[in-house]
C-alpha cells in the first residue's frame, strides 16, 4: 500500500516537473541564437583561455602543491602532496598541442615525483586522477603516432605508475576483495581504517588498472579491479540493484540507497566503458543487468531517483549533480532517446540557477536542503559533449555557451576559478578542484573543437579514446584494447536466430566510436537473449543474504551464504622499505597484496520502514568524479 502511494506522489510530482520544466525549455529554444561556426571557434579559443589562467594561476602560485586557492592566490595539499593539478592536468596540455608545457611538466615529474611517503590517500581518487593522469600522459608521450612524443622520455611515467599501484594494492586485501577506502603509500593499511567504502570506490578502478596491466604485462592488477566489481556485483539485491556504502569485510550493504548518482555513479560508467576497452564480455554482461534494472527502477521519465536496493521504494526524489554524467554514458550504449530528454531535463537546472546545485529536490522543485553548492563539475558538460557528437543538434552547442558564461562571470577568480557555495546568490569559495582542468574545460573544449571540424587527438587521432572518470584519454591500442574480443552480447553467447530484439533501431554507437566491424549494438538493450545466464558463463556463484527474522540480528555471528570469488596469483609485490617500529604497528600486517580471497557474506538486516526524504544528507558519501 504504501509503495503504491508513493508512485501516486510520484506520478503527481511527475506531471508537475514536466509541466514546470518544459516552460523554461521551449522558453530558452525561443530566446536563445544559434551558434554559428565563427562564435563556436571563438567559443574555444575563449576556453583555452579559461584552461590557462587557471593553469598558469596554478604553475605561479600552488605548484608543487596539489591545488590552487584561486581567491587568495595560495596553494594547499589535498591529496597527497604531489603536484595533483599538474598531473591531472598533462593530456588536456597535450590535447591543446602546447608541446612545450606538456615536455616540460613530463620532465619535471619524472624527477621528481615519488610515492615512497608516509601518505594515507584514497585509493578512488588516487586511482582516477593520479594513475590515469600518469598512465594517459605516458601513451602520449611514448608514441610517435600522437603528435607529442618526447624524445627524451623513457617510460619514467609509467614506472611512477606502477610503484604507485603497488603501494595501493595491500587495500584490496579484504574477505570480499572490496578494497578498504584509503591506504598508506608507505605502510599499507592502518589497522584502525573504516571497513565501509563507497560502490564507486570499489568499482571503479578498472580502466586505470586495465591498463597498467597491459602496459606492464603484470596480471595482478587488472585482477584485484575485476574482483572488487565481482564482489559487489555479486552482492546484489534481488532487483540486480546495488546500494551506496558496503563493508570489505563482510559484504554488508550498510547504505541501502541505490542510484546513478552520489557514491555509485562511475561503477556502471566503468562497466561499459572496460568493455569497449578491453573487448572483456564479462563487463558486458554486468551493464547490461545493472543497466536495464537502473532503467527499471531508478528512470522517472526524464529524471532518476534513489530506491531501496530491495524494495525499490523511492527514498530520494533528488537529482543529483553526479547524475549528469548519465546521458552521456547512454550515448555509449546506444540508448539516445532517453539521453535526450533527461539531458534537457538537467540542463534546465543548470538555466534556473547559471550552475546546477549538488542536489534539487524534485518534491519541492528547489535546491535541495544542504546542498546548494556547485564545486566546478563536469559531469553535464561532458554529457553535453557526447550528445552533440552523437546528433550534430546545435542546441547542444546553445548550452556550451552558457555553460562557458556561467563559468566566466559567476565562478572567475584572481587567480583561477572558485567553487560556488551557493548556486542561488552565486558565492564563491577559495578552492580549485583539479579535475577542473582534467574535466570541465576539456569537455567544453573539445565540444567547440568538434563544431568547427578541426584536428584534434581525440576526434582526429590515431587511435579512437575512451574517457576515464577523470577525463584522462585511453587509447584502443592494439597492446590494450584486443579487437578480436569485440563481440555483441547477442552474437557472442547466443545462436542467431535466438536474438530477438523487442524493438530494431539503428546503432548511434557506430557513428560515435566505430572500434570494429563486429561491434554491433542494435539491440544492446533492448532485446532477449535466452542463452546463458551470467553465472553460468563465467562459473561463480554470488553471494544472495539470507532473510533474517527480526530476533535474529543481533546474533554474534554471521550468517554464511555462500562463497564469494576466489582471485588466485602468483604475483608478489617488492617488499616494503624499512620503517620506524612503532609507526609500522600502526597498520595491518600485510607483506603482500591479496593473491588468494575467499569469504561470505553476512546476513541482511531487517530494514526499517521508508518514507520520502527531502531535508537529510549524507555527509560520508564519496564525491564520484
């Protein structure tokens, strides 16, 4: 009863947004001048601007620091302490053709960077804009085929790369082979550190991973990043949901929330976009479950919301920022229509307030309670980016150019741009995140760029680009990305004349990345295959919670399920440097990272009873680039 009253309101709440939303679109289609080819060059010679006086206030005043204060013109240590922006930074250099920045920050990195620190970082955020940053720049700089090979260089990136991966490996020693959040780059894993971690924390590793294997032809890490997504997928609710908070150790969902947004949002982006990479169906097979259940239960028509992972209740009727990147990631998939309208939907947001707030509640059709913060995202001009490159609409193009006034009047800064604390009075704040330049002004570039049909690395290249969460290129090389693997779900594990598509339509993949010949995906989606099942193929069993009575959750010990995966390897990790004794017992005994994982899961919680939410955060959640 109560879940049919809450799709009632929400039905209501429906008819309301539509109503509200499609008046300020068709009011912008009618006001707003079209994008001509001489404004849009003018456009992006206008965000090369923008990337370089952040740079450039980053170089003069941060550097070596991690980020710039753009406001007071200081830098400050976020990260690690070693040079965040920098890195994060090197492919957009590259992407610009500013040769003599990107060998000279190249140069730099290679002497002096080192990871042998007493640093406790992120292992998500390390991943993604550290490693990515060093493993993008690396293939650039190492082939002639690019443009921007440096003579001189000899591979120091990717050494740096792979001492840093293997400082962050001793995470990934959990029971459910989930890594822990954070790790000591010296000294591994503190004995004290939170169990619980983020769905885009574990699983989004990947592509950096991936590729670092392949580079390095060392299995070990593109096998820990698989497991870690076996081991949440595996811990699915029985609607193929995943929640937003887990513990490594016992396979607990210990936030039940499950969306497209904060604190998931890049583990289905990197489900999709491993396969592409690597040609790995098993990926495939995992976005095409968690995809259409996504499409199912959190798809409100054009927005999403946040269900229970096993009821699929709606707990929050919130569009939140990190949603943005999903039309985008649609485009991939082939899946256009509904990118569409949720793209218009968004981007109305973005119209009301000149920047779209971290959260808007849908309920009440205002800023979100909390929430009214707009730290220099990317997510909506990424997706904006992929839609133009898809349709050549020029709409898209309209929205370019006021995603780029917004930036240059609300956000500007002495020395870079600052966040916005409050999309509604437009206050700024002291802060630069990195992915400003990784993100935001790459995307907006490259959307300008495609507009007036010039040669770039991406759009012209060599080689076609997968974009990591982070914005850093990986390219389809033949050492990373094997072709011969690129097969359709339907024609690689079904007969023929067994595909049976619910609706044929025309593949928008194939004009958007052709990687091979092979690679159809007219009926990616939306199609039946009867062949077999997931676990089948790949011959593991997933962990299912047991339902447990109400007197039974305070038991001492867990309920055991069934076994979860078992990862086996022989790879060893070079032994740690010599430590202080009483810092060294600070942390886990862990000569070397997982190489062997077995465990089970604890039995689910009763759930207490859901209502509408429209004034609580969540403080914990993982920000997800």
């Amino acid at each position: 009863m109560i879940l049919m009253e809450s799709n009632l309101r929400w039905a209501l709440y429906a008819i309301l947004i539509s109503m509200t939303f499609s008046g300020l679109v068709l009011e912008h289609q009618v006001l707003a001048e079209g994008v001509k080819p001489d404004e849009a060059k003018q456009l992006r010679d206008e965000v090369r601007e923008m990337f370089y006086h952040a740079f450039d206030g980053y170089m003069n005043n941060a550097f070596p620091l991690d980020e710039l204060k753009p406001l007071s013109c200081q830098g400050e240590d976020t990260l690690g302490g070693y040079a965040l922006t920098l890195i994060d930074s090197l492919d957009t250099l590259a992407l610009l053709g500013d040769r003599e920045r990107f060998t000279s920050s190249v140069e730099w990195i290679g002497k002096n960077l080192q990871f042998n620190i007493n640093k406790t970082v992120s292992v998500f955020e390390t991943t993604i804009r550290v490693l990515g940053g060093l493993l993008s720049a690396h293939l650039i700089a190492s082939d002639y085929a690019t443009g921007m090979r440096i003579p001189s260089y000899d591979n120091e990136l990717l050494v740096l790369a792979e001492d840093l991966t293997r400082r962050m490996l001793p995470a990934f020693d959990t029971p459910t082979g989930i890594p822990y959040g954070s790790v000591n780059l010296m000294y591994g894993v503190d004995k004290h550190e939170s169990k619980i971690t983020s769905t885009a924390g574990g699983g989004t590793l990947s592509l950096e991973f991936g590729v670092l294997s392949r580079l390095t032809n060392d299995p070990v890490f593109e096998q820990v990043a698989k497991n870690a997504v076996r081991g949440l997928w595996a811990r699915r609710s029985s609607l193929d949901l995943v929640g937003a908070h887990i513990n490594v150790f016992t396979g607990e969902w210990t936030q039940k929330d499950a969306g497209i947004g904060t604190s998931i949002d890049s583990f289905y982006e990197y489900l999709l976009k491993a396969y592409i990479l690597f040609g790995d169906e098993e990926y495939l097979y995992i976005f095409q479950e968690a995809y259409g259940s996504a499409m199912q239960y959190l798809h409100k028509d054009p927005w999403y919301v946040e269900v229970n992972m096993d009821s699929g209740a709606i707990v929050w009727p919130v569009f939140n920022s990190l949603q943005a990147f999903w039309p985008g990631l649609q485009v991939l998939a082939g899946d256009v229509d509904p990118a569409i309208r949720t793209h218009t939907a968004f981007f109305s947001v973005w119209k009301r307030y000149g920047f779209t707030p971290e959260g808007f509640n849908l309920a009440t059709l205002s800023v979100q309670y909390g929430q009214k913060s707009y730290p220099l995202r990317p997510e909506l001009i990424e997706s904006t980016y992929w839609l133009y490159k898809a349709t050549r609409d020029p709409r898209y193009l309209d929205a370019g150019r006021d995603f780029v006034a917004s930036l240059q009047y609300g956000a500007k800064c002495p020395c870079g741009y600052c966040h916005i604390t409050d999309v509604e009075q437009h206050k700024q704040e002291d802060h630069l995140e990195s992915f400003f330049l990784a993100e935001t002004v790459k995307y907006l570039w490259l959307l300008f760029d495609l507009a007036v049909n010039s040669d770039n690395l991406v759009d012209n290249g060599p080689y076609k680009y997968i974009f990591s969460t982070e914005g850093h290129l990986l390219p389809l090389t033949p050492q990373i990305s094997l072709a011969r693997e690129h097969c359709s779900y339907f024609g690689g594990y079904c007969p023929r004349n067994a595909t049976k598509p619910e609706q044929e339509q025309e593949s928008t993949l194939s004009n958007v990345y052709p990687y091979h010949e092979s690679f159809s995906v007219t009926g990616l989606i939306k199609g039946l295959c009867p062949g077999l099942t997931h676990a089948q193929k790949y011959g593991f069993s997933y962990v299912s919670p047991e339902k447990t009575e109400r007197e039974d959750v305070n038991r001492a010990k867990p309920v055991i399920t069934s076994r979860s995966i078992v990862l086996v390897s022989d790879q060893t990790v070079e032994k740690r440097p010599q430590v202080d004794v009483e810092e060294e017992e600070k942390f886990t005994s862990q000569p070397e990272p997982i190489m062997s994982i077995s465990g089970g899961s604890s039995s689910d919680q009763t759930g207490q009873e859901l209502t509408l939410l429209e004034s609580e955060t969540d403080d914990q959640r993982l920000y997800s680039s």
